[in-house]
DNA sequence: ATTTTCATTGAAATAGTATTCAATAAAATT
DNA sequence: AATTTTATTGAATACTATTTCAATGAAAAT
C-alpha cells in the first residue's frame, strides 16, 4: 500500500488547490468541473472519482479554512491595540508566506453569501460577522484609554477588519504583489492626538 | 406613448437593480435567471423581453458602473496627499449617500476576473489595477515631501486602495452599517514622525 | 369600433453542466 | 501466475438553466 496510496494523496491535494485557486477567482458558480479537471491535469471522470460531487468539494475547501483560520483573540491581560496589533500581525504573516492561507482567507469570505450550503458550514462561515461585533467592546475600552481614536466603534472595526479583509483578496489574487505591512492597518484604529 | 413608456422604463430600471443586488451578493454563475425574474416580480419570459441576454444584462451593468464610477484625480496643482484625500473623500461620499454606487464598485471589482466578456468591456474594467500603477509615483512623491510614510510604494498603493475596496464591499453588502470615515483610510499612508 | 402594437405568460426547445457508468489498464494481493 | 482491487477514461445520462415561442390580453392608434 504505498504507490496508490501516496499518488491518491497527492491527487487529492492538487484537486483542493485548483480548485481553490479557480473558486477565489471566478467565483463558485463560474467554475465548472471541467475546469477544475482541466487544471488538475484529469478526466473529470477520475475527478467525481475522488470527490462525490463539486458542492462536496467546496465543502471540503471550506473545512480546511474553518480549521487552519480559527483564531481567537482572548488576551485579556494585553491593551486593546496590542490585541489589535497582534492579529494583525499574525493575518499578515500567514498572508505573506502561506499563499494558499491568503486563497482560503477569500474563499471563507466568498462563502459567506452561497445560499446552496449545508447549516453546519454556515454557521462555522459567520465567523467574520462575529470578529466585527466582537472587536467593538474592544475599541470602545481603548478609546476610553486613549489609545483609539474617537469615532463610531463599529464603523472602525468595519473599516479595520475589511482593510484586511481587502488587502488579503488582493495578494491572494496577484501573489507576487508586495504585501503591506501588518502596522498600516494599524494605523486606521490608532489615536495619534496628542494627550 | 406615456404609459407603456415609463413603465418600460421602470422594469428596465428594476431588473437592473434586482440583478445588480444578486449578481454582488451570490456571483454571476450563482445568480440564475429565475432568481432575478422573481425578485423583480416578473416572468423569465418577460425579462427576455427587455435585454437578450443574462450576459447582455451584466454588460449592461458594468457599463452603467464605469459611467458613474469614471474618476480621473489628475489635480497635479495639489500636494499628494490631498489628492488622496480628495479621492477618498470622494469615494467615501457615494458609498454613504448612494448604496446603488457602492454595489456597482463591488460589481466592478468582481467582473476583472471573469472569462466570458467581451474585450471592450475587460478594457475598461482594469481601472483598478491603473488606479493602483498611477498611485506609486505620486506616493513617491509624497514620500520624498514627508507627507507619506516609509515603506514600498507599490504596497502603500495596495494598502490604501485595497482598504477602500474591502469597506466599500462590507458596505455595498451591509447597507445599514454606520460608514467609516474617510480620514481613516488616510492615515495608511500619512506619514506620522515628527521631523 | 377596429386594428395594430406590444407587454406578458407558461410551456416547449435548446444548450450547458454535473454525474454516472461500462470498459480498460495498472497496481496490489493471493 | 492468477485474482482482486482500484485508478483512469470517454461516452452516456440526468439534470439544470437559458432562451425561444405561440398564445393572450391590454394599451395605443386608426
């Protein structure tokens, strides 16, 4: 059991990722399974071979970002820019030297809005939805410290979050594009008036 | 000719709208016909009736978008910085003021990557990308007055277009979110050291 | 009032895509 | 070496979506 089984591995792996690549470009619809076959270098025969049907695949994409994604950030101890900082900079970092982590960083996004999605993935996919309304505590406690600027608390963890979110779809669209630097974005949230 | 006419008019006008609001929340290939048939009330039939096409239709979008969405910000008077607070500030306003206008720059974005369009229209549609190519030497500029921070231009110019691409879609998506600040999006490239 | 035009529909035809399947070849097992 | 398992293909099938069309009724023109 070695040949067979590494090739159907490797097989596997490189569906995922042409897929993955075509679905964060042309959007789910748009991508037919002979494309995803074209790209994988098979018949689309030995595709359905692998995986049951092109929903199952998606699926399965959405699985992999679900559990490499999750990320929570519960340092209670830190500030809240510090807090703020270091997810950033931990997205930037993974967007930078994992291109298909910035790939699945879309597709998760992307995901959001498919209606023909099975409950339990839609659930895991509210993710981003929460990270907004969970970060708007956060900047309020540092806006009372001084540290965030004044202003509507949702509006900037809308405009802090979606930055991210827009950059990564950038880089994960055209990887050899330089990547910002995780303290721009900071930037957005940061109070710079002097006390 | 006043009745037929203006209704005429009118379901063009709604169609148009009702696909424009699908095509951005689910994605071309997702958004069938009949999804955009019932939410303008009507029969396949009669959508048929007013553009030959789901292809027509869409094209027809993208051209009403780069109409309204045409901005030049040649201001070569202005220091850098200003004109990218002009820009911002300009963009900022039609997201807040015409959700319509903000589902057409997420439309836009959204049709670069598909196959199936024609060439003229593929044409305009690389603003984006130009947008991006015209901003580094004027970051460089801004760079050399001390307006602008350190750092690559190219990934500045990515930063800061890309954050507004990213809120404007959350927007365009989430109408009833309160809207960042246009400043915000600002202080990406501002630079902040005291000299 | 009659005729013409055209908005509208639902069903039929067409086209496009996903999925299955029977046949084959190659690897693993006996 | 013979047998079983499974990877692979290309064609057949089932399904879904788009597009066309003939029929109907309502507005406009005569």
């Amino acid at each position: 059991m070695s040949i067979r089984h590494e090739q159907k591995e490797q097989r596997r792996a490189l569906i995922l990722q042409s897929a993955l690549d075509l679905f964060i470009r042309k959007g789910y619809g748009e991508t037919k399974v002979a494309d995803i076959a074209k790209a994988a270098d098979m018949s689309m025969g030995l595709l359905f071979h692998y995986f049951d049907s092109k929903e199952k695949l998606y699926e399965e994409l959405i699985r992999i970002g679900c559990e490499r994604l999750k990320m929570d950030f519960n340092f209670m101890n830190e500030s809240p820019l510090a807090i703020f900082t270091a997810a950033a900079e931990d997205l930037f970092d993974m967007i930078r030297t994992n291109p298909s982590a910035a790939k699945m960083f879309v597709l998760m996004e992307n995901a959001q809005h498919l209606d023909s999605l099975s409950e339990d993935l839609k659930e895991m996919l509210t993710e981003a939805d929460k990270l907004i309304k969970k970060s708007i505590s956060l900047i309020e406690k540092g806006q009372l410290l001084g540290e965030i600027k004044q202003g509507n608390a949702e509006a900037l963890a809308v405009a802090f979050w979606c930055s991210i979110q827009g950059i990564a779809q950038y880089i994960a669209l055209h990887p050899e594009t330089p990547c910002p630097n995780s303290m721009w974005v900071i930037s957005i949230l940061e109070n710079r008036e002097v006390e």
